[in-house]
C-alpha cells in the first residue's frame, strides 16, 4: 500500500472518520498550522542541547499530535476525538512559572536571533500563534472545538517564548528589545 493514494489530487482531503472535505476548510487549516507547528518544533529540538528543554519540547510535540487529531475530527465522526485537558494545560502553565522563577531571566521584550537555539524557538513560537489564530478562525466560523485546545495552544507559546529566553540567558545572550534609555513597563508575557 502506498501512501501515494490520488484521493486528494482533486483538493480534498479525508478527515478522521472519513468523512471529506476541502483542502481550504478551516479545519484543515487549524490542524495543519498545528503539524506544522510540530515541525518547527522538531527542528528547534534537533538543535538544542539543553536536555531539559529537549525532553520538554519533545513532551510537548506528542501532545500536539493529540491537538492536531482533536481538530481532525469532526462531531460526526464514527471516531471518537481524544481529549485535550485541563491538566495539559496547567502542564504547561507550572512549566511557565518553573521558567520564569529562574534568577535573570529577561523580563521584557526580545530581540529574535540573538542565539541560534532561541531563534529556532522563536520561529516556532510564531507559528504556534498562527495555529492559535487559525483555530480560533476555525471556532469562530462555526466549528465545534474543545475550549482546553485554545487554552492550550495560547499557553504554549508562552512556554516556548520562556524556552527561547532560558537558552539565551543560559548562554549569557541579552536579547532585550529595549536599552537603558529606553523606558516604561516591562512585559513577561509573549505578546
């Protein structure tokens, strides 16, 4: 068997439980924003030698596959939908206050590509904002989705923006935005 299957050389693609639909759907978007957020990921942690960072992203990257599936299957799909919960979520909030209570850890907004670790990290996080904006696209267009997938996707490019900044601040790289003369309020977040 090949995967080489022709059905969607007209431009539509099978959801999960068959069902098809338009390449352009808006679920097709959402979770292919998600795989692709998963790819940027995959290449941020072929880079990256902080270990604990690696064994994180890859945790993180198995969960996707669940985001992606949740989003690939429709209410009326024979196949049942996995769950996004609320403790994937809280996961990843506990992961963003573990980082930011590290001592020196920037504060405020960063210049991408300070490092060549962070800046895979910073690519991904862009996309996982885009994944985030297509699914809620996707919700706001009608679409059925668990509320715990924009929860999470929204937290989790707060985890890797705080993935980018340990890698920099580990490596003694200031990528603050914003010199001495410049200034006003800090953000912790990223925006």
């Amino acid at each position: 068997m090949s995967i080489a299957t022709k059905r969607g050389d007209g431009g539509q693609t099978g959801l999960a439980g068959g069902i098809r639909v338009s390449k352009a759907d808006l679920r097709v978007e959402s979770y292919g924003t998600v795989d692709e957020l998963n790819t940027h990921l995959g290449f941020a942690r072929s880079i990256c030698q902080n270990k604990e960072i690696v064994a994180w992203t890859e945790d993180i990257q198995r969960t996707l596959f669940r985001v992606g599936s949740v989003l690939a299957t429709p209410p009326e799909s024979k196949k049942k939908s996995p769950a996004i919960s609320t403790e994937d979520v809280d996961k990843l909030t506990d992961l963003v206050h573990r980082i930011e209570a590290t001592e020196g850890i920037l504060a405020d907004w960063s210049l991408p590509g300070g490092h060549p670790e962070s800046a895979a990290y910073e690519m991904a996080r862009t996309v996982c904002r885009r994944a985030e904006r297509s699914a809620v696209r996707f919700a706001e267009g009608g679409g059925v989705i668990q509320p715990e997938v924009l929860a999470y996707l929204n937290r989790l490019s707060d985890v890797i923006w705080l993935f980018g900044r340990l890698i920099e601040h580990n490596a003694g790289v200031n990528s603050r935005l914003r010199d001495e003369s410049h200034s006003g309020p800090k953000f912790s977040r990223a925006w």
